[in-house]
C-alpha cells in the first residue's frame, strides 16, 4: 500500500514510471501521519450538523490552506 500511494503522487508529479518505480521502493511513508493530517484537514468547514463543506474561498476552504501552509513553513519550505 505505501508503495503504491508514493508511486501514485511521484506519477501526479509529471515522473516518469520507471523512475517513479526507483524511488518509491525507497521512500517511507509515514502512514499515521498521514492519516493524523487527512482527519485534520477534515475538521476545516464542517456546518452544524458535521457535514463537511469546503467550497474553494469559503472560510473552511481558507482556514485550511492557512493550516496547510503553516505545516509546510515548520518544515522550512517556501
């Protein structure tokens, strides 16, 4: 499955297969990270009654790229 899911993204990336396939053998993917991050993602733009409802430039959609961002700045990315 981890394999699978890192082939799958490199492939997204515009990689070719045979390189995707090299390097996805060799990458880890934390896979409770991952899910940790999905579940928090999902708490941005829930209405009363818990449905989520991210349409782009509402304040869920724009609470959670603000979320996003500031992870990917910890981990010193521009």
């Amino acid at each position: 499955m981890k394999t699978m899911l890192t082939g799958l993204l490199l492939l997204a990336s515009g990689i070719t297969f045979s390189q995707t396939t090299a390097i996805a053998k060799t990458i880890k993917v934390n896979e409770q990270r991952l899910e940790n991050r999905i579940l928090e993602l999902a708490k941005f733009g829930k209405d009363s009654s818990g449905s989520g409802y991210r349409v782009a430039f509402t304040k869920g959609d724009i609470e959670a790229r603000a979320w996003y961002i500031s992870l990917m700045k910890k981990r010193g990315l521009k």
